[in-house]
C-alpha cells in the first residue's frame, strides 16, 4: 500500500489515498501530503461545517468558504501560507 508523509498527523508512513480527492492543484497537494486518515476525517467536519454555516452549493461563495475550512483543517492555516511564523503576543 502506498504511504506518505502526513503533514497534518505528522506520521512518516501514513496511508496514502489512492485517488486525488479533490480537483486541480490542491487536491494534487492533499494527495502529496494529507493520508487517508485525516481526509476521512475532514469529510466528517466538511459535513458539520456545511450544517453549521448551512452551505448552499448553487452560491459560489459557499464552495471558497468550504475550501478555506478543508485548507485550515488539512494544513492547519492554509497550504501554501503554512511557513507563517507563530504569531506570538
Ligand atoms: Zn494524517
């Protein structure tokens, strides 16, 4: 089975998910660096965020919104600004 080096739960040899889960760029990148576990484990949040905010697919706004969750979820402050230094008071 192929692994990867989860960003997210930090195990070098996670489970590795067989298909991009996501079109375009960032889902190439959450194949790269997101295992298997932690994106089941954003479907379930995905569900939650889309109930608690009540999401509505035919508005464009509402899929940006979705994709900023999924990115601070999986990357934990958006993929491509997670170099951002701790913000420390
Ligand atoms: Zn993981």
């Amino acid at each position: 089975m192929a692994t990867v080096h989860c960003v997210r739960c930090g195990r070098p040899e996670a489970p590795a998910l067989t298909r991009q889960p996501y079109p375009g760029k960032l889902g190439a990148e959450i194949r790269e660096k997101i295992c298997a576990d932690c994106w089941n484990e954003w479907l379930r949040m995905e569900t939650m965020v889309i109930n608690e905010l009540r999401l509505n697919f035919m508005d464009p706004s509402s899929q940006e919104i979705l994709t900023r969750h999924m990115r601070e979820f999986l990357f934990s402050g958006g993929g491509e600004i997670e170099k951002n230094p701790d913000p420390r008071p």
